[in-house]
C-alpha cells in the first residue's frame, strides 16, 4: 500500500474505533490494528501520521541582549575563563616540585613534629615535613596520610578561594613515599581519626611542595608492610603477607613502619636507660678493643683474620678487660655497650653472629647477692621506664605485633636450679640435676614459673657447676653447685670470679 491508501486505512479503522466505543464494545484488536498501519504508514511516507513531511518550522527568534546585558555576560565569561585557567595552572607559591635543598639561606620555616600535634594545637599554623603513605583523591577534595617517624596523621586538601583545584590533582599525583612539606592549621574532626596515630586532629593544607619524590614503583609498599598480624594471618584472609626476603632486600623501606620505627626508638631507649641506672650506681663507661690477638671465652668460636702477618680474632666478649678494669686498675663499676661477634654456625634466634652486648662489671665486698640487687634494680628501672616514657611505641608495635605486656616481680624471683628442675619434673619433663637446660626445657620452665610465681622474667641460681667455664667459682657449701646466676629464657648471665683478692660478677 501507498501512503494516501495507508492514510485512508487509519481514518477508517479510526471511525470503526470510535462507533465500537460509543457501543462499549471490545476494541484491543482493532487498536492493535491502528498501531500497525501507523507504523507501515511511517515506514513508507517517512515521518509519523499526522506530522509534516514538510520542512522543520524554524527555531524562534532569540531575544536581543541589550548593552547592559551583554556588557554582564561578557564579565561572567571573563570570570568563569580566569577561573579555570586559575584551576589548571600551577601556582609555584602554593605547590609544585621544591627546589634541591643546598642551605643558601637561614630557615624561616617553623616546623613541628607530627609526634606532637594534638588536640591542644587547634588552629595553629605551621610547616609538617614527612612521607606522603596515601593519598585518596576526589574532584574537590583529597585525604593525605603522612608520616614522620613512628607516627602518622590525616591531612585534607580541600576547594576553596585560597587552595585551587589544580592543588589537590598535585597532591594526587605525588609517589606515595615521597617526602613533602606541608604548610597547614589544626583542626578538630568530628570524631576520633582511628586510622593515625594522632586521632584528636587532622591537618588542613594550604600549600604542598614534594622534597625529594619517590619512583613511581616501589618493591614494597609501606601500608601493606607495616599491615597488622591480626589483618594478615585471619583465616580467609585476602592480604598478603610481605615476605622476610623482601623486606630485608630492602631494608630502608621495611624500616619506614610505624612499628619498625617504634622497635628502633625501644633499642635506643633500652641503652639510655641502662646508661642512666648505671650512671646513677657509680659506674664507669669504658670502651674496651674488639681487635684481639687471643679469644677472651675460648677459641672455638672466634672469627679469625690476619694482622698484618700476625694472626687475631674479633671480641666475643669485653670480659677479660672489664675484670681488668674492675678489680686490677680499681674503677670497681664499669659498663659498656657495644659490638660481640660470635662464630656460630647457626639459623636459630639464640645464635647470632654480631650483636649489641650490654656488659657491666662490679666488685662485691661479700657476697654476690649484692649484684643480684644491682640487677634486680637495674631491670625492674629499664622495664618501668619503657612501660611509662615509651608506652606509645610500644602501643604502635603492639598494633602491628600484638604480644602480652611483660610481666615481672619487685624485687625479682630468685629460683634455685634445684627447684627449677623439680618444678620441670613435677610437670613430667625429664630434666637432670647435673645437666643444662635444653632450649625446650628452658620454655617449658618458663611457662611453669609464670604460672606459679606470676612472671616472666626470674633468675636462675646455683647451676651445675660442671656445665659452667673454668672460671666459675664452686658453691662453697655444695662443691657441684656455682655461685652464678642466669635467667635462661631471656638470656642474661652473670657469674663469681675469683683472684685470690678480689671477687667479680660479670
């Protein structure tokens, strides 16, 4: 059919409609018959029934702008253009790539650590310099972490008059890792931040400037590193762990860790406290050689090297030169700090090749009890102090690595190796008077006396005296006995020396 003959078909199948209705008759399929002949209809005439096939009407005649009127829009098109050229273009007073630094000029920058920004510095201003960890970014607004150190907090770069869009693209596309100077002020969030260190306040940034950027790849990532075991070790859990290889391969990012960190400042705080303690009993620090021409424990395991044309080894103790200086030269009290090398061919965490020995020397005047006061004191002073001037690191490690606060007795628990081996047998543990404790007995012992006495940290007295050096002196009222002590499960030992003059505990 021809679109005047569909046309024609519509008109009347239209009537036919309009008669059945005015009868209330059933009209569904003569409707459905009318929507077909529109739809041939449209296919052969080209438009829809009942439209002009004639040309569009013409769009209606737009308004005249007066003067006036166009000298305004042609300000608000200069505006709007201003504004984003504003947007896209760097503004090197504000942020950018910072210049090498090469002390041409005195600082003028007041910086604050991120350790110490809290609640109390609300709406103060100044310059944070640390790691950019994260960045999460939307069109008008981005959520820094960054880092100094152990501790962490937020930072928002936020659209306004005074931060242009262009800002927060910056900050976005900063590596993660890169160091990056901050000028901010202080706010209060409306909750606590949990993801930070600093939960009470968060930064709101005016400028940024990166001082030294990272590759836009890393080995490893700082967040999944320092990632908590809890997260990583769940059952089911999607993380994955970063293995040892990789963090050792790269050890200067492995160290970037809020817990890392936190372990760092612990093993400083550690020799500061053995200092000040020490100091405070009257004892000297000496510095004693690590180059000897002999081994000062024995030979066995030494590291040996030439001499020029002689043969020496390396320190694996200060003992001969601390009883030197102590009972022979008359300082009485001495102490060190530093390196022991130790040959031991061995993969367990009780053997190490080189290691931080913390030594001290002492004379006693009667009886060796007066040195198992000194180091009763000397440890219940160094876990006190770490518990109450470094509760924050070890709150940070405890995230990462949860673990039990240590627990220990004042004045420490004194065990005589008798009623430690009773003690092991009484649990079923075969454990020989005479003998040295295994690595799992001294575990097991541990566990024991932990659960009786309430700690984790005791000395061990009266050894046998045959699994003890030549120098050892014998228990006076038990000949297989030692007048020494040890705590097998932190590896601390001291023992009696004697001269014939002089007596010494090490």
């Amino acid at each position: 059919m021809d679109a005047a003959s569909l046309e024609a078909a519509i008109v009347s199948k239209g009537n036919e409609i309009r008669e059945l209705k005015a009868a209330k008759a059933d009209v569904t399929a003569q409707v459905a018959e009318l929507k077909k002949l529109k739809t041939d209809y449209k296919i052969v005439a080209g438009h829809e029934y009942g439209a002009s096939a004639a040309a569009p009407a013409a769009a209606p005649k737009e308004k005249q702008l007066t003067k006036k009127e166009l000298r305004i829009l042609e300000k608000q098109k200069a505006a709007e253009a201003a504004a984003a050229s504003k947007a896209d273009t760097a503004d090197p007073s504000k942020f950018g790539d910072a210049p090498l630094v090469q002390s041409r000029d005195l600082p003028t920058k007041k910086f604050v650590d991120v350790a110490t920004i809290d609640e109390t510095l609300d709406g103060q201003s100044f310059w944070v310099r640390g790691y950019l960890q994260n960045c999460r970014a939307k069109p008008k607004i981005a959520f820094l972490i960054v880092r100094q150190g152990a501790f962490t907090i937020q930072a928002v770069v936020s659209e306004s008059a005074d931060v242009p869009k262009a800002l927060i693209k910056y900050a976005d596309d900063i590596p993660r890792e890169s160091v990056i100077d901050l000028y901010v002020t202080v706010k209060l969030p409306a909750n606590p931040i949990t993801g930070t260190t600093q939960h009470n306040a968060e930064l709101s940034v005016a400028k940024i400037f990166t001082i030294s950027k990272a590759l836009p790849v890393l080995p490893l990532q700082v967040e999944d590193a320092a990632r908590s075991d809890t997260l990583v070790f769940a059952e089911g859990s999607d993380y994955v762990e970063v293995g040892l290889d990789t963090r050792l391969d790269n050890r200067v990012l492995d160290l970037r860790t809020p817990a890392n960190q936190a372990i760092m400042r612990i093993q400083s705080g550690v020799g500061q406290l053995f200092r000040e303690f020490l100091y405070s009993k009257g004892f000297v620090e000496i510095h004693t050689p690590k180059l000897l021409g002999g081994a000062s424990e024995g030979g066995a395991n030494c590291f040996s090297f030439g001499y020029f044309g002689e043969s020496a080894v390396l320190a694996q103790s200060p003992q001969l030169h601390k009883q030197m200086a102590c009972a022979c030269a008359g300082l009485e009290k001495v102490f060190e700090i530093g390196p022991v090398f130790r040959a031991e061919n061995s993969l367990t965490a009780r053997h190490l090749c080189e290691f931080t020995g913390l030594d001290l020397e002492m004379a006693i005047k009667e009886h060796y009890s007066e040195c198992l006061d000194v180091f009763s004191e000397l440890f219940i002073y160094v876990f006190d102090n770490l518990n109450a001037r470094f509760k924050r690191e070890l709150d940070i490690i405890n995230e990462q690595h949860p673990f039990e606060p240590l627990k220990y007795l004042n004045p420490t628990l004194v065990l005589k190796f008798d009623e430690a081996v009773a003690m092991l047998q009484e649990a079923g543990i075969d454990q020989d008077l005479l003998e040295d404790l295994s690595t799992p007995n001294e575990k097991a012992l541990g566990a024991l006396v932990k659960e009786k006495y309430g700690t984790d940290f005791y000395f061990l007295d009266k050894f046998p005296l045959a699994v003890r050096p030549f120098y050892t002196m014998p228990d006076p009222k038990d000949e297989v006995r030692t007048a020494i002590m040890t705590e097998p499960r932190k590896g601390i030992a001291c023992n009696e020396c004697r001269d014939g003059v002089t007596r010494t505990i090490s």
